[in-house]
C-alpha cells in the first residue's frame, strides 16, 4: 500500500458513521449487508448513508456488488490487510519480541475451519 492510499484509507475512517458502518460489514463477511439494511441498522437516511458508502469504497475500503434490486456491500478484507501492513510494515526496528502482543491482538477472534479436521469429527 502506498502513503497516499493509506491517508485516504484513514480519512474515510475518521468520520464516526463510516467507522461503525465499516465495521459493521466487517462483521457481515462474506455476504455483506444491502446499502438499505446498512442504512436501517445504522439509523441513518438513504441519502446520507449512500454518500458515506461512496466515500469508503472510493477509499478502496468497500466494493459495491448489484444483486438483482439490490446494491450489497461487503468489507474488502485485503484492503484491511493492506492497511494494517502499512502500519506495521517497519514494527519495532526489527525487534519481533516488541510486537508480539500487537500481532497477537490482531489474530482472528474465531480459528480458522479445516474441513479434513470437520469431517474426521463427524466419523
């Protein structure tokens, strides 16, 4: 990632409803939420909840996907993974032991599924 994506990356970021409303798909991977259900949950007007979801996707953030009526966002995780590289892309001059508990924070809340291990569960 580069500087100038980054900036505009935390400028979309720095406004309290897009914050909310990008974590929010976050938590909605991989099938996203319809901008109009984003709009309800967030209690924001269409309108105004469509010009933020324009400035996140413009920021790299969101992607937009038209499905029959409906227009569904989703988070895109590289672009979260992206950012966060940025920032940790020099960590600690190099000194592992100092970032291990930012890594660790950073680990999924949930494990990763292994279908070989799922279906041996079920034998």
């Amino acid at each position: 990632m580069e500087k100038e994506q980054a900036i505009l990356a935390f400028a979309a970021l720095a406004q309290s409803t897009r914050l909310d409303v990008f974590r929010l798909l976050i938590g909605h991977e991989p099938h996203g939420l319809p901008a109009g259900d984003i709009a309800r949950h967030m209690a924001v007007p269409h309108n105004t909840m469509s010009t933020h979801l324009a400035v996140l996707a413009r920021a790299g953030l969101i992607e937009a996907e038209r499905q029959s009526r409906s227009i569904v966002y989703r988070a895109r995780l590289d672009a979260v993974r992206a950012l966060a590289g940025y920032l940790l892309k020099d960590c600690c001059g190099g000194r592992p032991e100092i970032c291990e508990p930012l890594i660790a924070d950073l680990s999924p809340c949930c494990p990763p599924r292994h279908p070989a291990l799922e279906e041996a569960a079920h034998d």
